[in-house]
C-alpha cells in the first residue's frame, strides 16, 4: 500500500506561517490561495489551500487564533491531529468541500517537510520514478461562444491538447469547428457543481450534441436523470468523474464502475485517503489522471510531482501556471513537461 511508505517519516515542526496569493485568471475571475509553511530542523515544506472563497483566505490571515501543529509526529499522527482541528476557527465554508481543501494544505506541507528532514524525495519513497507529464490546456470558451480561443491557441502551438467546459450556448457548428482539430481530450459538463459559479445543469440537447460530436473524448461529470442516462448508454466508459470523487467510498457510490477518474489531490483532504484511492483504483484498472484548480504557488509542483508518479501519459489537466494568465505572453512550456533534474520533498520544480 502506498501510504505504508510514507505514514511512518517522522517529522518536527517548530513554528508554521501563511501567506496570501492572488492572481487574476483567463477564466475571468481573481484567484486567492494560501501558501502553508511547517517550518523545522532547518527545513520548510509548503503546502496550498485552495480554497475557492476569497472571504475565507481573508479570515484566515486576520484571525489571531493558532493552530496547534508544532511538535514532534509522523506522518499518520500529524494527520491524526490536524484532522481534529477547526481550520475555519468555528465558521462554517460556503461548500463543505473546503475543509478538504485546507487539511489537504497542511498535510501535504507536513509530507514535504517530513521528506525533505529525510533527506529524500516522494518518488525514491515510493519507490518509483519521475516521467514527463503529458498535459492539456482547459480554458472556457469566448462569450458567445466560438471556438476561436481554441484555434488562436493552436496557432500558437499546433500540438496543444484541450480540455474544454461546454454549455447550453455551444451549437453544432461550433462542436463540428472544435471537433475538426482532433485537440480536444476532455469535455466537461460540470453537472455535479450545485450552487457555484460554474454550474451546467443538464441538458440533454447538449449533452447529445457532445457524445455524438466528440466520438473519441473523455466526457466528466455529467448531471444522470431520466432524461441523460439514457444517452450515455454505450458511452459508459468515456464517462469521467471528477468533482464527487473524495475517497474510495465514492468511487464506489458512482453509477458504475468507471473506466477513467480524475484526481485532484485537495478533494480527498488527507495523503491517506488520496493514495488508498490510488491504490483502489490500480488494482482495479481504472485509468487515471490529474486535474488543477488555478493553483498559484506550491500545489501545482504536487499535481506535477503525483502526476509524474502515476499517471504521467494521460490527458492531465494540469498545465504550467503560465496557460491560467489572462493574456499569456512569451514562450509557454510544452507537452510532455520533463522532470527536473533534482528533487526533494513533495515538490516538482
């Protein structure tokens, strides 16, 4: 099991800081994270909140009340006690996910500290090895939409892949301009996103335009009712899910068994229960692969690093931060991105 590799380093931490984020982004939105630093033994391991509520990043930097995490652990003790703590000093998250979000900070800064005071690295750890990871870009399209940010990308670079949101306003002659390039890997529907800025909820004219016009792409998170099931009958192993897979018990609470996951590592809250779902899903033939949310800082070198690991030729929603830029200037890394040549702790850059 892959977490038996690492629940027992042990690691000291002497003092912890935060720091505040903020970017604006080329889906039209200003993006705020946390960094969180566990500082000891000479080491510091970060780790990033991203938490979707600029509201909660404020509060957490004004409030003077400290988490108690310094002291002395392994990893699985330190997971322990951080699970036990309120990271939101006694207010509720707009979305229950967000805890999530803020354990998975300062657990996966614990895990980069406690490899770094070992002097050693996630991938000798694991015994595994780093390879260069296959990308794709997801980006929203204009307003109304055209396809034409796709095809402005693809002259830019003739070899970029895309994963791309669809909504109600995508017509067939927009599906056939975008299907034409042979670029799209991923098209998601966002209809497992309830009371957020990026609700899709299901249409069935759309989703029928979708499966009949991408014969060959992965399709997420679409909304199953009476009306859509049907539609995806046959299609069952395109399906990807992304936003309701948390842990090994909801993978298994999907409608089917899938043939295709996407991971986000601060969903599942605890290194835990990320690699117990990796484990799962290796033993099972599920294929996997990464997804980003607008990290600013140290999370996207962890969806680097664990996309490196395990699944490093799938269609890994995780480009360079530089693709998340209003107006990206300047020359952009490629697909596959190699591995530095140096590592250590959890991060991969």
């Amino acid at each position: 099991m892959l977490y038996d590799h690492v629940s027992g380093l042990e690691l000291e931490i002497e003092a912890y800081d935060l720091e505040w984020r903020e970017r604006d982004t080329s889906s039209g939105f200003t993006r705020a994270t946390t960094t969180v630093s566990l500082h000891g033994d000479g080491e510091t391991g970060r780790g990033e909140d991203v938490t979707y509520d600029n509201d909660a990043h404020e509060a957490l930097h004004t409030s003077a009340e400290e988490f108690p995490v310094t002291g002395e652990y392994t990893l699985d003790e330190f997971s322990s006690q951080v699970s036990e703590i309120d990271l939101f000093h006694g207010t509720e998250p707009n979305q229950s996910i967000f805890r999530n979000y803020r354990q998975w900070a300062f657990e996966s800064a614990a895990l980069d500290l406690a490899l770094k005071q070992a002097d050693t690295d996630l991938a000798d750890r694991l015994g595994r090895t780093y390879d260069p990871v296959r990308f794709v870009v997801s980006t929203r399209l204009e307003e109304p939409p055209t396809g034409d940010r796709v095809l402005d990308w693809l002259d830019r670079n003739p070899e970029l892949e895309f994963k791309l949101d669809p909504t109600s306003e995508w017509t067939i002659d927009v599906i056939e301009r975008l299907a034409a390039t042979d670029a799209v890997r991923t098209l998601d529907l966002k209809g497992q996103y309830h009371g957020t800025t990026v609700d899709q909820p299901a249409d069935p004219e759309l989703y029928e335009r979708v499966i009949e016009g991408f014969p060959e792409a992965l399709i997420e998170d679409p909304e199953l009712n009476e009306e859509t099931r049907p539609l995806f009958e046959g299609h069952e192993a395109r399906v990807t899910w992304d936003y309701p897979i948390r842990g090994i018990e909801t993978v298994e609470d999907l409608p089917w068994e899938p043939e295709w996951l996407n991971i986000k590592p601060s969903r599942f809250g605890s290194i835990q229960s990320l690699f117990d779902t990796i484990d799962y899903c290796r033993n099972r033939e599920i294929q996997l692969f990464g997804g980003g949310q607008f990290e600013l800082d140290v999370g996207r070198e962890h969806i680097h690093a664990l996309a490196s690991l395990f699944y490093p030729d799938a269609p890994n929603d995780v480009a360079p931060k530089a693709y998340n830029d209003p107006d990206p200037s300047g020359e952009l890394p490629a697909s596959p991105l190699s591995p530095p040549e140096t590592t250590v702790g959890l991060s991969w850059g």
